[in-house]
C-alpha cells in the first residue's frame, strides 16, 4: 500500500533563518506531488505541484521554492522566512495516470516563524 | 473560474443529530469531486469520491450526493458523534489538469 510522509510535524523558526520541509511517498512511482498551505481557519491553498523528477510548477508568487531530486520526495524551501509564510503545510500525491487515483496527504507541518 | 463554494460555513449540532453540508462548484471540465473531513492540526483525510456518473455514495455514516446538472454535491452525517466535529472540505478535481479546486471547507462542531 502507499504511504506518504512527511516530517517535521512542528517548527519554530526564526524570520530571515532558512527553511526545508520534507515529502516522500512510498509504495508507488512517478507519482504528482503536491505542496498546500492552509492558514489559520482558511482552506487550502496551492504552492507547488509536481508531475515528474525536476520538474516543478508554482501557482503563486512567494518567498518559498520547491524541489523533486528524487521520484517520491519533494522538499519546500526558503531561503529566509517572513512572519506570513507561518502556516500549516501540507504536502499530497496521486497518480494522474489512473485519473484521480490517490490524492492523500500527509499529515502536515505546522510552521511558526517567530 | 473555477470555484468551490461550501455552505454553511460553520454548523453546531447536537450529538446524535443528523446535518448536511452543501458544495455548489463552476469547475468545468468536471471529472470527479470529493469530500475530506480535516481534523485540526491533521492532514485531510478522504471520506468519499464521486464521477460525475455517480448520484450517491455510502461511506458508513457519511453520504455524499452529487447532481451534475445543477452542480451541487452534498454531504450528510447521520447520527453525529463526539468525533466527527472536524472541517469538512469538498474539493473538485478539473479533468485534464493535474489540481483540485478546494472550498473553504465547513467547519463542524458536535456537542454533547
């Protein structure tokens, strides 16, 4: 069965320090990955997505960048946090070759940059 | 532009008692949509998923209508408890694309 993980589940970081969050998935291959990231009391907005190694699209303007060195891991990151990227973060897979077949998320990171 | 509009935006109820959210969409080429219940600080997690040939689906408690036509989806709760008070969110996945439109989600509450 497939599993997605992703890690860390909290961070505290400081404005201006750098910033790696980590996405793999399991049981699987070439999935499409997903980066989301939900405010407090918002939905869940689109960062990144992914449909191949290297390859990567980004939906809105930010301070924050994503990667895919490997076929199911998929890292966000930044260069130096701004209080407005705090948030809960969410990272998804599915397998757009069996349509909509998937599409789980992990089980989220919450940010706090202070 | 596609949209996913949920109503109501938060509902309290009573343990045992029955709700329904609603999930209207403009999302076009329609392909499939869904239903997640977040619980807070957790990942989303799948309740159902229906095509657009699909009226209704059972998941235990859970029901999800959806009428194509109309462009409405509906999600019904049957004899609440404790542990569904969660966000409930319908997402639309635009066929041909690689994303899932999300609405904002209804944010449910179960008393005892």
């Amino acid at each position: 069965s497939q599993t997605i993980h992703q890690w860390p589940a909290t961070l505290v970081q400081p404005v201006g320090s750098p910033l790696s969050l980590e996405c793999t998935v399991e049981g699987t291959s070439n999935p499409n990955l997903y980066w989301y990231r939900q405010a407090a009391g918002r939905g869940l907005q689109l960062l990144f997505y992914s449909v191949g190694i290297g390859q990567i699209s980004s939906e809105v303007p930010q301070n924050l960048s994503a990667s895919r060195p490997q076929d199911r891991q998929f890292i966000l990151s930044s260069k130096k946090l701004l209080l407005s990227d705090s948030g809960f973060y969410l990272c998804a897979w599915n397998l757009f070759s069996r349509g909509s077949y998937g599409y789980t998320f992990g089980s989220g990171t919450r940010l706090t940059v202070v | 532009k596609n949209q996913v509009e949920q109503s109501p935006q938060s509902l309290i109820i009573l343990e045992g008692k029955n709700c329904t959210l609603q999930c209207n969409y403009t999302v076009s080429p329609f392909s499939n949509l869904r239903w997640y219940k977040q619980d807070t600080g957790r990942g989303p997690v799948s309740l159902t998923i229906m095509t657009f040939s699909e009226n209704t689906k059972s998941n235990g408690r859970y029901t999800a209508t959806l009428d194509a036509d109309t462009k409405q989806s509906s999600l019904h709760i049957t004899a609440s408890q404790l542990s569904d008070s969660a966000s409930y969110i319908c997402v639309v996945w635009v066929s041909g694309t690689y994303k899932y439109i999300f609405g904002t989600g209804t944010r449910l509450k179960v008393l005892a």
